[in-house]
C-alpha cells in the first residue's frame, strides 16, 4: 500500500506527487504491490510509478525489458540519470503499438522507484520532456 500525506504518496522511504488533473487507474494491471498507475489530464501519456522492494540491480532491471522474443526495441542507449537525489538509469524504447520511457531510480541502499510512461506510437516526439511528464519527474524525491 501507499501512504497519502502532505499531498505525496509514500512507501519505503520513496515519495511522488500527481500534478493536478491526473486520471488515476482504478484497476491497473501491474505486478507491483507498491505503486499506482494514471493518465495525463489529456489522456496520451500513460504513467506507471512503483516501489518496488526486491532490491534489483538498477542496470539489470532496465536490460530485462529487451530480452529476446519481448518485442521491445531501444531507441536510446541506457543511460545513468540523477533526479532530485535519486541515482538510477533510464531508457527510451518502442514496440509496435508504444512509445516509452523508464527510469528505475534509488537512494543509496534500499527500495527502487520505477517510473514507467507510455503512448501512442508517434505521437509524441519525446515523452520525457513532455511537460506532464517532467511535471511527475520533479515531484519524485527520497523522504
């Protein structure tokens, strides 16, 4: 479960906010049992955001989106990435419906937070600089 307080959600130390105007998911199909998932207030970009306590190696969590047969393709290299705090990695990729960007981020030891946004395929040309996206991006941090 989430913890909802001073406008953020919380769990294991990690923190987020939704800008106002988000839709959230009422029934997400998700493996994590600590996140949610919600549309942009226009409804093109698609956001996962979890915690998730299994401790993995943030690279390794990254490269398992591209293994053989999963039908998904990088058009970014894996790149290391800070964000308020936060160390971690990210990656732009594609199949044949979306386009995505995802970031699994840490601080220090403990919990990562993985951040998951998806579209229609072409219909941004940059989901992470999408200002709803860089919006939930900043509100991110480490309690």
């Amino acid at each position: 479960m989430l913890q909802f307080k001073d406008g953020k959600f919380h769990a294991y130390g990690l923190s987020f906010a939704l800008p106002d105007g988000f839709y959230l998911d009422s029934d997400p199909d998700t493996p994590y049992e600590y996140g949610l998932c919600c549309c942009s207030p226009d409804e093109t970009i698609y956001y996962g955001i979890y915690v998730d306590c299994e401790h993995e190696d943030l690279r390794e969590g990254i490269e398992l989106l591209f293994e053989p047969g999963s039908g998904m393709y990088q058009t970014s290299e894996i790149r290391p990435v800070v964000l308020n705090g936060l160390a971690g990695f990210e990656v732009t990729s594609y199949d044949r419906e979306c386009d995505y960007y995802e970031t699994h981020l840490q601080a220090s030891e403990g919990p990562v937070l993985i951040f998951h946004a998806h579209c229609e395929k072409g219909r941004l040309a940059d989901i992470k600089h999408h200002p709803d996206t860089q919006a939930v991006l900043q509100a991110i941090s480490a309690d």
